[in-house]
C-alpha cells in the first residue's frame, strides 16, 4: 500500500513539474512579446518621435481669419487615419467665459463613407479652416482630428479678435 502511494505520489510531482515548464523555445517567447530580435535591438537604440498636431496662423480671407491645422508624422511607422464621414476635422469656438459660440460641424452634413488617409514617415497631413465672423474680443480656437479613436491630436489656442 505504501507502495501504491508513494507511486502515486511520485507521478503527480512529475505530471505538476512537465506542466510548468513551456514549449517554446526563449527566441520565439521574445519574439512575442517584443517583436523581432532585431526591431528590439533598433527600438532601445533610436528615440521615436510623436505624431506632432499644430495650429498655424495663415493670411485672412475675406476679413476672416484662416489657419492650417497640421499632423505630422514623426514616428518610424506609417499612421492610418480611419474616418467615417467626409469630415477629416472639427473645431469650436469658446468665448472667454467657456461657452462655444461656433461649432464647425453643427447644422453640417457629411458624406457618409469611410477613408483612410496613411501618413508616412515625415509626411504631413493638413486642412485650412475659416472662423466665422466674430465680435471683438478673446476666444479660444480647438481644433481636433475626426478619425476613430484618435483624440489626442487636438490643439488649443488663444485668439484675439481686433
């Protein structure tokens, strides 16, 4: 009986260590979870850049003011924007006490049809916009990107309307 158990025993501390254990060999584990050897190698080596949003001042048109809303792409990758609509872009207006006097995109219809616009290395991507006219005064300008999931390319800036 002692037998019996000490057998018993044995297999199941032999089953319990084969099932710790992996059958992948370290290579391929690396490969998982940090791309190729040989990307790693050139990710701790070269520093990334960002996908850099800016608002740039242009000439008036008309008496209104433009600007030219711009992404450019300064990571190593190509950047695929998808969008849903015709609309690539929205901002809004704010007065000085927060309240949005003008929105682009309301009382606006788009097409309704999906895109994609790829952005490769060093490449920009850019759209002009126009304000309305306003009163004279201080407002805030916040422009953003319209494409899935992509919120963190909005830009903010402060405008003085003579």
């Amino acid at each position: 009986m002692k037998q019996l158990i000490i057998a018993l025993t044995g297999a199941l501390v032999l089953g319990g260590l084969t099932g710790c254990g992996t059958t992948q060999d370290p290579e391929q584990k690396e490969m998982e979870t940090n791309g190729t050897p040989e990307s790693n190698q050139a990710e701790k080596g070269i520093v990334a850049g960002s996908m850099e949003p800016s608002l740039i001042e242009q000439e008036e048109k008309n008496g209104q003011p433009v600007y030219e809303y711009k992404i450019k792409n300064q990571t190593e990758k190509e950047k695929t924007f998808v969008f849903s609509s015709g609309q690539t872009i929205d901002f809004e207006v704010k007065d000085q006490n927060g309240a949005v006097v003008y929105r682009e995109s309301e009382n606006k219809m788009y097409t309704q049809a999906i895109q994609e616009i790829t952005l490769k290395q060093g490449e920009e991507f850019s759209r002009n916009l126009i304000l309305p006219k306003l009163d004279s005064g201080s407002y805030t300008l916040t422009v953003w990107l319209t494409a899935k999931g992509e919120s963190q390319y909005k830009v903010t800036k402060d405008i003085i309307i003579p």
